[in-house]
C-alpha cells in the first residue's frame, strides 16, 4: 500500500457574515459562494487556473441551485477545466468537502482542490404546496383553452399558501435551540456559563478586527466589510436580562437570543494541496489536514 501524503491547507478566503435579511437579504447561495471562491482565486493568483477539483454546497438548496459548485467556480473565473462538484450534508457541507478532497489528495487521486460551503436564510426556498404545483404542471402541458381552465377546477386561495423550508430537524421536530437546550441540561451547564461565554466570543472578535486578524482573510461582498451580528458593547449585565428563547415554559431555559447565534449568511472557501504543489507555486503552507 503506498504513503499517504500531507494535505497541506494553504490558505482560506470568506465573506464577512451577517445577520439573516440584512446585508445579503438580495444575495443567492451562488453569489455568495461565487464571491468567496473568488476572494480564494485573488488572494493566490489562481484567476484562470485549473484546480483538480472544487467542492461545495449549500445548507439549504433552491431548485435554481443546480451545479451550484460548477456555476460558482466559473462565476469566481477559474479555468472552466476545473470540474465542480455539489454536495449537501446541512451544516455539515464544506467540512464533508474538505475531508473528500483530502481523501483524494492523501491518495495521489488530485494535487489541489478547494472546498467551500453557502448558507443563506435570507434566500430561502419559498415554494407552493404538492396540490398548486400539480396545477402548474396540468397547465403546461394543456394544448386547449378548455384544458387550460380544466387545470384550475376546484382551485381555492388557499392553494397560493407558500410553504417556507423549516429550520427544525426533521426526525425531532426541534429547532439547533431546543436541541442545545437539551444539550445544556444533560451536561449541566449553567446559565452563566453560557453568557460568559457569549460576551467574551463577542468581545475577542471585535478585538480581532481591531487588530486587523481577519484583514487577509475577508472578501467584501455586497458593500459589507465586516460582520454585522458582532456586538462590542456585550456585557455580563445586559446578557443576564434577556429572556429564554426556546425554552420559554418550563422555567429552566438557559438559552436567549444574546447567548445564541442569530441565523446567519455566509459563504467561505479553503485551499488544500500537495506540498508539491504549494511548493511549485510558491504558495504557503499554513497547517495540515491529519
């Protein structure tokens, strides 16, 4: 059996995220991964290159999405010989694409490959309901005026109800928030905890962006140049007034809406390579993938 090589990460690229229905709310999962991608091709000179292969995805899909890693990578000007292929494993996505990709290049299979991943809530997929869309679908293949009144028989207002995609997990029923409500009691961990926790993460990142740690790292997209649901003036009094946001009942929620992550748009990529190959281009190595 032959050595498995290094996977060398040589450098990543990312839009600043923001909070749902604010700065992206106009953007798609594929400008948003396009933007990100790109960020990735300036930042190491690979604007026409062919890399071996890009995989990406979305944690929430539209129909309109086909090829999403394909379009992207073609939107963001790489060489249109570089082949892109889509997965989907919810939040999940781009961690499952790195670890493909680093399968192959343990292998010898590829020498480079980007992964990367989109998520947008402000672009959900809004759709009508199984009776509206068969509708549609009688109407288009009706020759006749008759038939095309035939497909509306029986319609009511009701049909036009659009059905948003659901941010609960399907096999429970549970929100993240409900779930990590859960989580926090199983393993006892206390309100305060989590506050601290959540006024100290909001205090180093604004602190990171004051000392410029994300300057090589972000890509502006849309006019944003950095995250818009950082708050600097988090403070232990101020988290410790809110109220329960999943947990309202039973008086045991730890859980609020300044300790919990608001739903959020993002999209980021990451290089990965041979060393041989980072060497040939004369491209850093920052870290492996063991």
């Amino acid at each position: 059996m032959a050595e498995l090589r290094k996977v060398a990460i040589v450098g990543s690229a990312r839009i600043p995220f923001a909070r749902g229905h604010t700065a992206y709310q106009d953007e798609t999962n594929l400008s948003l991964l396009g933007t990100a991608l790109a960020g990735l091709a300036e930042k190491f000179g690979l604007k026409g290159q062919k890399i071996d292969e890009v995989i990406a995805g979305a944690v929430i899909g539209h129909s309109r999405d086909f090829n999403l890693a394909r379009e992207a990578t073609l939107d963001a000007g790489y060489s249109p010989r570089t082949p892109g292929t889509t997965l989907q494993i919810a939040c999940g996505t781009s961690l499952q694409a790195a670890l493909v990709l680093g399968a192959k290049i343990a292998s010898g299979e590829i020498d480079s490959g980007i992964a990367a991943g989109s998520d947008t809530v402000s672009d959900s997929p809004v759709v009508f309901g199984n009776k509206f869309q068969h509708r549609m679908i009688e109407l288009s293949k009706a020759r006749s005026t008759g038939q095309k009144f035939g497909a509306f028989k029986g319609f009511s207002f009701g049909e036009l109800t659009p059905v948003a995609p659901s941010v609960n997990e399907p096999r429970t029923g549970l929100s993240m928030g409900q779930h990590c409500e859960l989580m926090a009691r199983e393993w006892e961990i206390p309100r305060a905890a989590q506050d601290a926790l959540a006024v100290a993460s909001h205090r180093n990142a604004a602190k990171a962006y004051d000392e410029g740690f994300h300057d090589d790292l972000l890509v502006s997209c849309a006019g944003l140049m950095r995250d818009n649901n950082v708050r600097a003036d988090a403070n232990i009094e101020k988290m410790a007034s809110l109220k329960p946001a999943f947990d309202k009942a039973s008086g045991q929620g730890t859980l609020t809406a300044g300790n919990s992550t608001p739903l959020t748009d993002g999209a980021s990529a990451v290089l990965l390579a041979s060393e041989e190959w980072a060497k040939e281009r004369g491209l850093p190595v920052l870290a492996y993938l063991t």
